[in-house]
C-alpha cells in the first residue's frame, strides 16, 4: 500500500511550457501554479523520467526567475529525499515493523510526508479505510509522530495508490488500484455481491468519486467486478459482484482511474489563487513607494508600480488597490487635489 500526504509530463514538455508562459506574458507566479501542480505529479507517483533532468530544469528556471521563486520548487525534491530517510528508519526500527507485520500481515507501507507550504492543494476526501489499511496508517502516525512532537499528519487518500494479491479463475494477479478503488474491492473479501448504497456506507465516500470509482471497476476494459444491470452508467440501485472469471495475459492490472480533465472552472480557480496572492504584493509596493515618497502624484505612482512589479497588471485594479489603502487609512488624497495621494505614517 502506498499512501500519500500531498501528493506527467515529460522534462522537456515543461521546460516548453516555461518559456511559452513568460513569452506570452502572464506572470512569472502563474506559471509557477501551473509548474508545480505538473511537477507535483511526476514527483508523487514516480513518473518523472529522470530526477536529474527535473533538477536541471529548476536550475534554468532559478536563473531566469530567482532563487526565491525556486524555493518551493526545491523544497518539494527535499521532501522527497527525506520521506525515502523516513521509511528507511521506519522499516528498520523493530517496534514498528514488529507491529506492522502483526496487526497487518502481507502489507507493505510506503508514506511520502510532505510539507503542505511547497506542494499544491489537493481535495480532502472522506474514506472509511478497511481494517488493514487503516491499522497501517495509525502505526506509521505513532511512529513518526513519536520522532516529530509537535507536528500534525493529514492524509490526503485521494492521491493514495495500492497493489492487491486478487484470486481469479485462472490465478492469482497483482492489481495496482487507486486507494479508493482497493476500499470497494476489499469489501468483497466477505461477500458475494454489494449495492452501490451498502458500498456507498461501508466506505463513506461522497457518491460522486465514488461512481466514478466503480465505472473504473466494472464498466472499462478490465472489470474486476460485474455491474447489474449492464451499463456505462452508475446508479443507486445497481448490484456489484467480483468478476471470478475474469483473465488477463498480464500479471499485473493496472486499473486506470478516471482522470478528470482541467476545465475552464478549475483554471480560473487556479488564476484566481494567483490574483489574489498578487494583490498583497500590489498593496506591500504602494506602501513602500508611498512611505518613500511621502507625497505623489496619480499617474506617477502608477508608473512607479508598473516599473517595480514583476507581473503584468491592469491600471483599473492598481486604482482598486489604491482605494482599499485609502479606505483603511494607509494613504489619503490631497485636500486640493484628488489626483495626489498623501502617504499616513
């Protein structure tokens, strides 16, 4: 079982996509959002095609953007690194192993703990775990919290990956499986058939993942489990049984999750991060250019700002920004002329 605390696209195709970004002049925090959502994902699920390569790409981007614009991109390789260390004294310190093997025979825990300030949000989805599972997370909490006082874990299940042993007809198979795909499938160690509601209670997953979990499952090229009534479709009232009789030439399935594609919502969401993050810097520079001047004109200060920001901006939201100032009394306009701003010590 692999699970993941925060959690492809090849080197090349993001070193493309870095100076496109910059060339088309959206700003150097734009594509800093989008880098590391792509880099978070080569990282986490080892689809990168060389560390080395990544590493190289960042020192381009460092020298192009600064080191501080790399901090966090640099932090992400760090904590990789040392959740490789953390297994390791994981697996070598006996009372953990010991208690590993014991409470959860046959499996084998791997945990990426990663700092939430250098890796991208991820939706914090609700699973009630199967015993094994969630016995394995509760060792590797006490442990590393017994090395780390004063830390809290969060587990992020959505980004959890695992490889169950499955029996079929024709033998036994390794299938790799999302984290929520091995709670539905682990259901069916004790019964027969399930409806899609005693699924939906005994995982506790909000049935939206989880139709698109059992689509995965019973309606794509490999079906572990068979759906009555057939169809593409999942409903509430649909039947699920494992699929015996299934046969692959492959010793190990890959069951492939249904990737939901970046839509418009989800990049304006993304834009909208960034803006807001851009407006305490638009704020930080009319305070530091007004407490320099003291007294300034309009379109001077705008010009200053334009000059000193490092991402393109509207002159109808730097006015914006200027008015929430004078409303919360950082500045004020000139008694004589509205069009000088007077910096408020």
């Amino acid at each position: 079982m692999r699970c993941c605390f925060y959690s492809y696209r090849n080197t090349c195709i993001a070193i493309i996509c870095f100076h496109f970004v910059l060339n088309a002049s959206q700003g150097k925090d734009v594509f800093e959002a989008f880098y590391k959502k792509d880099l978070a994902k080569r990282l986490l699920f080892g689809r990168s095609a060389s560390i080395d390569a990544e590493k190289a790409a960042i020192s381009k981007i460092k020298v192009e953007c600064g080191a501080q614009f790399t901090s966090k991109l640099e932090g992400m390789f760090t904590d990789v690194e040392l959740s490789r260390e953390t297994m390791l004294s994981f697996r070598q310190s006996p009372k953990a192993s010991k208690s590993l093997s014991q409470t959860c025979p046959g499996v084998d825990l791997t945990v990426q703990v990663l700092t939430s300030g250098f890796w991208p949000s991820y939706p914090m989805l609700d699973c009630a775990l199967p015993g094994s599972l969630d016995a394995g997370q509760a060792i590797f909490r006490d442990y590393y919290l017994q090395q780390h006082s004063g830390r809290k874990l969060t587990w992020i299940n959505s980004l959890g990956t695992c490889i169950l042993k499955a029996t079929f007809d024709c033998g036994v198979k390794e299938v790799a499986v999302s984290l929520f795909q091995a709670s539905v499938l682990l259901l069916f160690n004790d019964t027969d058939a399930l409806s899609f509601m005693d699924i939906a209670s005994a995982t506790g997953l909000e049935k939206k993942e989880l139709r698109r979990t059992l689509q995965t499952l019973a309606c794509a090229k490999d079906r572990i489990l068979i759906k009555e009534p057939k169809g593409r479709d999942v409903e509430d009232g649909d039947v699920f049984k494992f699929n015996a009789a299934f046969t692959s030439r492959l010793h190990r399935i890959r069951i492939n999750t249904i990737q939901l594609k970046e839509t418009e919502d989800e990049q304006k969401k993304i834009n909208e991060t960034v803006l807001q993050d851009r407006q305490y810097q638009i704020d930080a520079a009319i305070v530091r250019i007004m407490k320099t001047r003291k007294t300034l004109a309009h379109k001077l200060l705008l010009n200053e700002l334009v000059s000193q920001l490092r991402f393109p901006v509207a002159a109808s939201d730097l006015k914006k920004r200027i008015e929430s100032l004078i409303e919360r009394e950082y500045i004020e306009r000139d008694p004589e002329d509205a069009q000088i701003y007077i910096y408020l010590a």
